[in-house]
C-alpha cells in the first residue's frame, strides 16, 4: 500500500471517528459549547445571567443599621437618623451666660413628611429626661392673650432649640417673619433672629427723599422709638409718619402673615428647669413618643 493511501485511509478514520463522538454526545445531552470548553483561566469569561435564582430579596436598611451601644436594633425608630441631635451646650454652672445647658433637634432633608416631635425626649447617662414640649405654631400679636399651644412639627430642614431656662415672654413658640421684633421689648437669650421685611422700595421712593433716607437707616425688627419720631415731625410728610408707624410687630404680622414663607422651620422651647446632663462629657440619646431610639450625641 502506497503512502499515499494510507493517508487517505487514516483521515477517513479520523472522520469517521469525530462524527460518532459528536453523536455520542448529542444523544448523551451534553451541549455542543461543552466539547470547546476552554480551562479556567483561559479567557474563558461566564456569561452574566441575567434571570434571578430566585425572589430579590427587599434592602432592610434599618436592620443594618449600626444600633447605639446598649440598644438592640429591635430598639430603633423608623426614624433613625432621619432626625439627630445636631448641637448641645452642655450645662454649666459656672458660665457668664445662660448655664442650663441646651440642645437642637434637626429633621434630615430626607424626611419625606413633616413629623410630630412632642413628647419626645433626650435622655443623658444619669438618666434623667429632657422633653420636648408644646408651643404656639402661630404667634399672633392680635391674640396674645389666648394664644394656644400645639404640637411642634418639624418639616424636612426644620429645627426645634430647647433651653434649661426659663423664657422672658412665658411662651414657647415658632418663629415667623415678625417674631425678630419681640427683642426690642423682651431679652430673649438667645437673641431671636432679626429678618423682618423691609419696606417695600416702590413705595418708599414716592416720598421724600429725607424720609427714604431715615427709613433705609432704621434697623430690621425695630420700631422708632418716640424720640426719633419727634426729631423728624419737621421735615417728613403724613404719608412718610404714616409708613414709619407701621414698623411694628402688629403691622408687620398684619402685612405678612398670608405670604407663603412667613412661617420660619425653627421652633423655641424654654423649661423652666436646668438640664441635669453631664458637665464634662456625657451621651445623650434621643427617644420618640414610643420610647424607640431616634439619635445619639456624645461629647
């Protein structure tokens, strides 16, 4: 048998010999891509499956979240860290100024609707509790008198201060536009913050240029005193007298109280009693309405 021959046979062979193996396998059931299989490591990259083995699973953020030493994530608010602690000043005795001690309590931009946080409280090592209390939501200089307190509800942004001092008005409450003109007769420690409206510019350059002058001069949240009324009775008209008298607490209630943004997102809570937390470190722990943990500050 010549080599030439015998080449043909052995590549028929071969032939032969692939295709029962292919048949083999076919009816076996093992896949095709199977015989090609290259070693791992061998550019060999598995496909991404796109089906899930089975039901996702939903993320229990809550479950994970790190619980305060003490407390049992059991022990968490559905609040948790959506609303925090986010400044102390820790009583002290020996302070030039107030020495009560005080805290804020912040809503997280996050917070998807406005929250109730009376009757929650901040609780210090000694154990002792510090409760947030109710306040006039809309303080009204025409009502004064019957001004009746509410819940504090702090919306996404909002902020409730809370002092171990008494107040000088005897009322705890929610800023507004207006309320900056409570500082010219009352001490509030803190200060409130002085941002009232100013008057309105298109009315004011219809008078006088002497009474633009003195009314851009005058102060936010500060009425004329009598003095200075008096001082400009020679040279200013009934219609420039008649806008000065209007800065005032009632006026400016009066003038602004319907605006959309009148209501500021900061409350003011003052107890009568000194916070009895610690005066060099201590760890205070913030509990909502149910006794659940919200937040905790050290310092």
């Amino acid at each position: 048998m010549d080599k030439r021959r015998t080449g043909s046979v052995i590549l028929w062979l071969l032939l032969v010999g692939l295709v029962a193996f292919v048949l083999f396998n076919v009816v076996s059931g093992t896949s095709f891509k199977g015989l090609f299989k290259l070693p791992v490591g061998v550019n060999n990259i598995a496909p991404y499956d796109k089906t899930p083995s089975g039901p996702v699973p939903m993320v229990d953020t809550l479950s994970r979240a790190p619980a305060p030493i003490g407390f049992t994530n059991a022990q968490l608010s559905p609040l948790y860290k959506q609303v925090r602690i986010d400044s102390v000043i820790r009583p002290d005795a020996n302070s030039y100024y107030s020495s009560g001690g005080q805290f804020s309590v912040y809503a997280d931009w996050s917070l998807k609707q406005p929250i109730n946080v009376t009757g929650w409280s901040v609780r210090g090592n000694k154990g002792n509790a510090v409760t947030i209390s109710q306040a006039i939501a809309d303080y009204n200089p025409n009502t004064f008198s019957v001004l009746q307190n509410s819940d504090v509800i702090l919306e996404s942004g909002g902020r409730v201060y809370v002092y171990g001092w008494k107040s000088v008005l005897g009322k705890n409450f929610r800023l507004n536009k207006c309320t900056g003109y409570l500082n010219t007769d009352y001490k509030f420690d803190p200060v409130l913050p002085n941002d009232c409206p100013r008057v309105d510019s298109g009315r004011l350059v219809l008078l006088s240029g002497k009474c633009q002058d003195f009314v851009r001069s005058m102060n936010t949240c500060v009425a004329p005193s009598p003095d200075a009324l008096n001082r400009i009775s020679g040279f200013v008209e009934d219609e420039c007298r008649a806008l000065i008298n209007k800065q005032n607490l009632v006026s400016c209630y009066d003038g602004h109280h319907n605006e959309a943004n009148f209501f500021s997102k900061e409350w003011r809570i003052w107890n009568s009693d000194p916070m009895t937390f610690d005066t060099y470190h201590d760890r205070l722990v913030l509990f909502d309405k149910q006794g659940l943990v919200v937040d905790e500050y050290t310092y």
